[in-house]
C-alpha cells in the first residue's frame, strides 16, 4: 500500500493519458528504434491514418514511419 505521500507524489508527475492512436504511434517507433521491422504495412499505414496523415497504400512503409515519426514531435 502507498503512503499518502507516495500517492500525492505519484499523482502531481504522472503524465496524462495520451489518446491510444498516440499510443500505439510511439509503440511503433520504439519498436522500430530497437531495431524491429514492421512486417504488415497495412498495420502502420492504419496508424498513420488514425494520427490524422493522408497514406497512399504505395507509400514506402519507411516514408510512413519517419512521417509518424514528424507527427509525434510535433505532438
């Protein structure tokens, strides 16, 4: 069990919770950022789509992530 304090603590620095299409955004590039390659292109332009980016379905899938990638920063 925390203490009061733990929990006050724990509350004030926490970040707020960010929308899941912005979670599920960073989870692609930390993976990609460990060295993993997106194996289903659709996957990643689905998350593009839902961070609000227009997607061609030709679009190289390493053109997608680095505008991810530019999306997250500027968020």
């Amino acid at each position: 069990m925390l203490t009061p304090m733990l929990s006050w603590i724990r509350r004030r620095f926490a970040k707020p919770d960010a929308p899941p299409e912005i979670v599920q955004a960073r989870l692609l590039i930390q993976a990609v950022e460990r060295g993993g390659i997106p194996l289903n292109p659709a996957r990643v332009n689905a998350i593009a789509r839902d961070l609000g980016l227009e997607v061609s379905s030709r679009a190289p899938v390493e053109q997608t992530i680095a505008r991810i990638r530019a999306c997250l920063e500027r968020s």
